[in-house]
C-alpha cells in the first residue's frame, strides 16, 4: 500500500491478528476483477502465504503477463502493488483448482458457470468453496450455494460464503472492514475468519448462507433504485426511506424463502444494503443514477465499465417474488424499469404512494 494510505489511518487496534496457518491448506482465487484481486492480495498477504502461495487464476492471458511482469492488475485496482512471491498465478483454471484445497470464487455472478462448467472443471465435489460472488447464476437462477451443490454436487457443508459491506477499493486500502463467513459448518467458516483477521478486518461468523446470499443479491436491486433516485434529484430525504423500506422488503422476502430466524438490521445485511445503496464506488447506484438521469438502460449497461449485478437480479427476484408472493414494491420498481421499460420517474411517483 502507498505511504499516503498508512500514514493517514489512525493507530486503534480493529481486530484479532491470525496467527496460525489455515492447516497449511492450499488456497486458491478464481477470478480477476477488482473483488478478486483484493481477495488474492488479503489472502496472499497472511504469513502462511511465505510457505504456500496463494493459486489465483486470472483469465485474460495479457492480464496474466502484466501482473507478472509488474505487480499490478492492468484493468482493476491498478494502484495496488501485488506479493508476487506469495502468488502463484495460472492462466489454466483447472490447474488452480487441481492445486488447491479451499477455492475462493470471485467472478460476476453472469459469468460463474461459463467459467466453471464451461472450462469444464472437474473435481471441486473435493474442495471446500467459499463464494465472493453476490448475484444469481444461470437462467434457473440459483444463488451460488444451491448451484454449486445442485449443479456441481459440492456438498452444502463444503459450501461457505464471504460477505457484508466490503468494496474492492476500500479493502485494497487496508480502510476498516467487517467481514462474515458463512457455512453450515462452522470450524471451516472459523478457521477462514482467524485467516483473513487483521489490525483493521475484524471478522464473524454465521451459518446463514442462503439468507446471507439472497440478502446480497436484493441489495443490489435497490442501490438501483437508490440511483435512480439520485438521478431523478429526488433527495436525501426520500431515498432514506426508499432504503428503510427496501430492509423491510429483504427481512420480509427472506421469511417467506427461508426458514431461518434472523436479525437482517446486521451489518451482513443491513451494512451491505447501505454501503451498495450509498457509496460512489457501488456500480448498481451508478446503473440507477444513470437511467434516473435519463439514459436507456441498454445503453448505460454499456457505459458501464463493471457487471451491475443489480440487472439480471432484478428479473431473477422478480419470478421468485411470484411464485413466493411477497410484498415488493421496491424491487417491482426496478424491476418495470430495467425490464419492461416503464418510466423512471413516473414509477417513482407511483412507488412514492406504496412506501411509508
């Protein structure tokens, strides 16, 4: 990290340091973005990465050479200088997970299957993989863990997640985070929180993975609309309640999905919410903003320089709404926006008589 980042952060101690390796077990990163690059970076920069280095697979050839050559990923996170000697980087996805005990995967949601299937990979039944991705798979639209169990026949205690309010950029620059690794079995989800702990990533655990994950997926559909708001200069004021509105509809959509008991004011999920909702690193705010600003939504996905995950969610969520019939007039919102080409403003007018 730059000088600059160090030097301006104030000495309070955040978090339990890990002190111990993960068994010696051989992690391995699937996927280059920006996640995935702060992913590989925080792994490969755990002591235990000087006797085993991190595998990390990196799809594009020219960005495979780059980061060899320089340090750096030429397309994400482009300030952030990269252990090189704590790496070992493959363009060869299946030699990654053929290397590896505990995958961590960390591509757009979009493009998980035709990363994995569509390589052909074979063999992570064997693995444990602990998903980064907070989006649907496939046109079945699975979250990760029932894809990876019911497409890959990965068995749901191999099956963890990584979440809560973390942008790329932020982590890349050691600011103050909060993870929660999820897993029904919990020994596996504690051991990855001990690994990844540090002076300033304090770490949770919980064994609420399908909550955890639709919760994810929902608070991408309503930075959206939090954009779209924003865009239409509809002010502070009201988004605060199209938010207050938008927990409302996750706490109600997951209790009628799921039959676990759970606190969605946690920052797993409400912290998530706000940090997507809120934040000008969020690209699902930035797809609402434009669209609210009057761009067509084909034509802001293109301007778009990231997957907004917020786009195919909005549709998935929208047939689960149905069959389930919950109460979403926020994500019914997005959703006639993004899909049917209704009127940003008009369906804010209409959605301002449904919220309270």
């Amino acid at each position: 990290m730059s000088g600059k980042n160090k030097a301006s952060r104030p000495s309070v101690y955040l978090g339990q340091m890990a002190t111990k390796p993960l068994s010696k077990e051989r992690i391995g990163v699937i996927g280059s973005g920006s996640w995935a690059t702060a992913l590989a970076h925080l792994f490969a920069s755990h002591p235990s990465a000087a006797e085993t280095p991190v595998n990390w697979w990196v799809r594009r050839k020219t960005s495979l050479q780059h980061i060899e050559k320089t340090g750096h990923n030429p397309h994400y996170l482009r300030s952030l200088s990269l252990p090189l000697d704590r790496l070992t980087m493959s363009g060869e996805i299946q030699q990654v997970v053929d290397h590896s005990d505990i995958l961590i995967l960390a591509v757009p949601s979009a493009y998980l299957d035709g990363a994995l299937r569509g390589n052909g990979v074979r063999g992570l039944e064997n693995k444990v993989v602990f998903s980064a991705i907070k989006g649907l798979v496939t046109d079945q639209h699975h979250i990760p863990a029932r894809y990876l169990h019911k497409v890959l026949g990965v068995p749901y205690d191999s099956i963890g997640l990584i979440a809560g309010p973390s942008h790329s950029e932020e982590v890349a620059q050691e600011n103050w985070t909060y993870l929660t690794l999820a897993c029904s079995n919990q020994t596996r989800a504690q051991k990855l929180a001990d690994h990844l702990a540090s002076p300033w990533l304090r770490t949770h655990t919980t064994d609420d993975v399908f909550g955890i994950e639709l919760a994810a997926v929902l608070k991408n559909i309503y930075a959206v609309a939090a954009g779209v708001a924003h865009g239409l200069g509809l002010g502070d004021n009201f988004i605060a309640v199209l938010i207050s509105n938008a927990l409302m509809e996750t706490d109600r959509f997951l209790q009628a999905v799921t039959s676990k008991k759970r606190e969605a004011s946690g920052s797993v999920y409400l912290g998530d919410l706000l940090a997507t909702a809120y934040s000008p690193h969020s690209r699902n705010r930035r797809l609402g903003t434009m669209v609210g600003k009057g761009y067509r939504v084909s034509v802001a996905l293109m301007e778009m320089d990231m997957i907004a995950e917020g786009y195919p969610a909005a549709l998935g969520i929208h047939q689960i709404q149905q069959k389930f019939n919950v109460s979403m007039p926020v994500a019914g919102c997005v959703y006639r926006i993004l899909h049917e080409g209704a009127a940003p403003a008009r369906e804010m007018r209409i959605l301002a008589d449904q919220i309270h």
